[in-house]
C-alpha cells in the first residue's frame, strides 16, 4: 500500500510530521482529517520545493486587486481539499503578478520548512500586510484558513473597488487640468511674444490685462526651470512634512476641516475603520490585536490617537465607544453602533454593516463631485483662455478706435 508523507497542525496550533498509508492521496487525507488534524501538506513522495524560481524584484506592498485574487483562489483550492504547500506551488505559477508570484513561491519554501503559515508570510511583510497575517495566524490556529481567506478576499475586493470608483471620478478632471496647463503655457510661450512683438511694432498703448500676460508669458519663458524646481522642492518638502510627526498629525487636521475634501476623507476613513476591524473580530482576532492592525491602516493621525485611547479603555475593562467619539472623527451613528455591538457582542456584524452603508454613501458622494467638478474645471479652464485672448485683442480695439475705424 502506497504511503504518504504530511505536515499537519492540531487544534493548539502545533506541527505534526509523520507516514499515512492509503491507497489513494484522498483516503490518506480522509484518515487525517479523522484525527481532527489540518493538513499542510500531503504527497507520496518527498519533494523539496524548489527555491530557484527566486528572482531579485524589489520588495512592495501587493496591491489590493491582487491580495483579493491570491486570498479567493487560494480559498478555492483550500476548499477543493487541495494541501497548503501545493495550493501555495500552484498558486507561484498561475498568479498574474509577476512578484507576487516570486513572492509566494518564497512563502512555500518558509512553510516547507516547519514554519506556520503566518510565520511565512510574516517573513514576507513588506508584501503582505498586517490585516492579512493576522487572519491568516488565526484561521491556521482555528482550522478554519479557507472561510479567512474567503473573508479576506471579500474585504480587499471591496477595498479595491472603492479605490478605483475614486481614482476614475477623478481621472477625467485631471486631464481636463493637464490640459488647461498645457494650453495656457503654449499660449504663454509660443503664441503671445509673437502677438506682443507688432503690437509694440504698431506704437498700440498696452492696457492692464496685457501687461499682466505679458508678464507671465516672461516670467514662464524665462525662469521655468526655477519654476520647476520650486514646486519639485515644495512638492518633496510637503511630502516628508506631512508623513511624520506633528506635521501628519496638522496635515490630517486641515483634510478633516476642507469643506469638500472632509466629507470625502471622512467617509473614506471611517468605511476602512469600520471595515478592517470588522473583518479582523468576524475572523477571531482579538480586540486589542485588531485596533493595532486597523490603527496601522486607519489612514489618518486623529483617528490613530482615537485608536490608542480605545487601547487603553480596553485595557482598563471599558469599552472603546467614548475614546472615539472624543477624537471627533466618526459620526454619532457609528459610536452609537459601537456601543450596541460591544454590549450585545455582536461588534463585528454590525462594523461591517457600517463599511457597506458608507460604501455606498462613497459611491453617491463621487458620482456627485464628478458631476460638479468637470464643468467647473471646464469653465475655469475657458476663463483663463477667455482672459489671455481678451489681453490681446483690447490693444487692437484701441488701434482701430484710434485709426477711425
């Protein structure tokens, strides 16, 4: 009878190694999952995965399109009864994201070794995040890894959805603004010193619109590269200014004060909030280990020093509603939510009823701004055209009048 090799964990989380004999790979699973164990890995022969697929590719942050594709379809071959390790290989050759192929191939071979799955992605967390470990670690201890990569999946689909609603409301106005750019500095300098020249040539009296164009028409021809430098240099300050201490904290301040920027940001941070931590207690996290995962990603300082508070409440055996009601960030509904969930113990369904509602208040709130902001940038972009044609021609309204005609 054939035997087979495989790598398991108990209920405690605790590896065990050892030979089933069955006359199929299927029976020698069915004998395993008999002794309540979860398998890792299973096969007839020992075969080490090959760590020659590793390639030098820089270390990045996954995407969230592509974390909700390895978590779905890893959930699948997990459900078809198809060993960690294996699904692992599979998925390191049928995965579209050339890195996070290497990436995972990488993660079999940690695994392959004795290490938890966890402890195999942790290896690895500058690919994948902390919301994602910590599931995982969870679902691995409770044997329950392919409902926590279905949850997963669910959460950074909808995470990539939002992001791409967003990002498509506002491609359309950034190219209407590129554009306005790009007119305006040809018009500046190539059309008007030309139009300028014979109007001088023409002894015409230069009124004060014309000046002011003529003045950035010289200023734009002769001092770009100043120009350029000066907003690189701002844009590098800006950056560093507002992505560490006291400046994220000013900065994330003003976003929550902007009159149409706030309602967007806060919709935005409060929908991740609820979301992430939603996910993290339905998969089993522990509250304290979840705030410290959602505080990672919450997006915004206030919220973080909210997130911090509620730690500590926690700690003290009180509850997490009034530490993020007094940072000023989330609105009456949501605490209110929160309150009824920590009492009734049902946190998690209802945070993620909250990350829906306000998904689709996200969705409205875009439609609306495209709505509002193409025309107007439209209008802006035919005011400044309008004005710089309206330079040129009051000189030659002032010949004609001069000449008589």
């Amino acid at each position: 009878m054939p035997q087979y090799t495989y790598k398991a964990r108990d209920g405690h989380g605790r590896l065990l190694t050892g030979i089933v004999e069955a006359e199929t790979a299927r029976q020698a699973a069915e004998k395993l999952h008999d002794r309540s164990v979860y398998i890792v890995d299973l096969r007839q022969q020992s075969s080490r995965f090959s760590r020659d697929i590793k390639i030098a590719l820089p270390c990045k942050r996954a995407k969230k399109r592509d974390l909700a594709v390895f978590a779905r379809q890893l959930a699948t071959l997990i459900k078809a009864g198809v060993p960690l390790l294996q699904s692992l290989e599979v998925l390191s050759k049928q995965l579209d994201n050339a890195r996070l192929r290497t990436t995972v191939a990488e993660v079999a071979a940690v695994l392959e070794e004795g290490n938890t799955f966890a402890d195999a992605l942790r290896s690895h967390d500058r690919t994948f995040p902390d919301l994602f470990i910590n599931m995982v670690e969870v679902g691995e201890t409770g044997g329950v890894l392919d409902e926590v990569m279905e949850q997963l999946a669910v959460h950074y689909e909808r995470e990539h959805e939002i992001q791409e609603k967003v990002k498509s409301a506002l491609t359309y106005p950034a190219v209407i603004l590129a554009i306005a750019i790009f007119a305006v500095v040809f018009l500046l300098v190539f059309v008007l010193p030309t139009v300028i020249a014979m109007l001088r040539n023409l002894g015409a009296e230069l009124p004060l619109p014309t000046r002011i164009v003529m003045g950035a028409s010289a200023l734009v021809r002769e001092y770009w590269y100043i120009i350029v430098i000066l907003a690189a240099a701002f844009f590098v300050a800006f950056k560093k200014y507002t992505n560490q201490g006291p400046g994220r904290l000013r900065w994330h301040r003003v976003l929550l004060r902007l009159p149409v920027i706030r309602k967007l940001h806060l919709l935005t941070v409060v929908s991740r909030f609820s979301r992430t931590l939603g996910t993290l207690l339905k998969g089993g996290v522990p509250v304290l280990q979840a705030l410290e995962v959602v505080k990672k990603t919450a997006g915004n300082a206030v919220v973080e020093e909210g997130i911090t508070r509620a730690q500590d409440n926690i700690r003290e055996g009180q509850g997490m509603a009034q530490p993020l009601k007094e940072c000023g960030v989330f609105p009456p509904m949501v605490i209110q939510i929160i309150q009824v969930g920590e009492e009734t113990g049902t946190l998690d369904d209802l945070l993620i009823h909250v990350s829906a509602f306000y998904d689709r208040e996200i969705d409205a709130l875009v439609t609306r701004l495209s709505s509002i902001i193409e025309p107007l940038l439209i209008v802006l972009l035919g005011g400044v055209v309008g004005f710089i044609i309206i330079s040129v021609l009051l000189p030659m309204f002032n010949i004609y009048s001069a000449a008589g005609m």
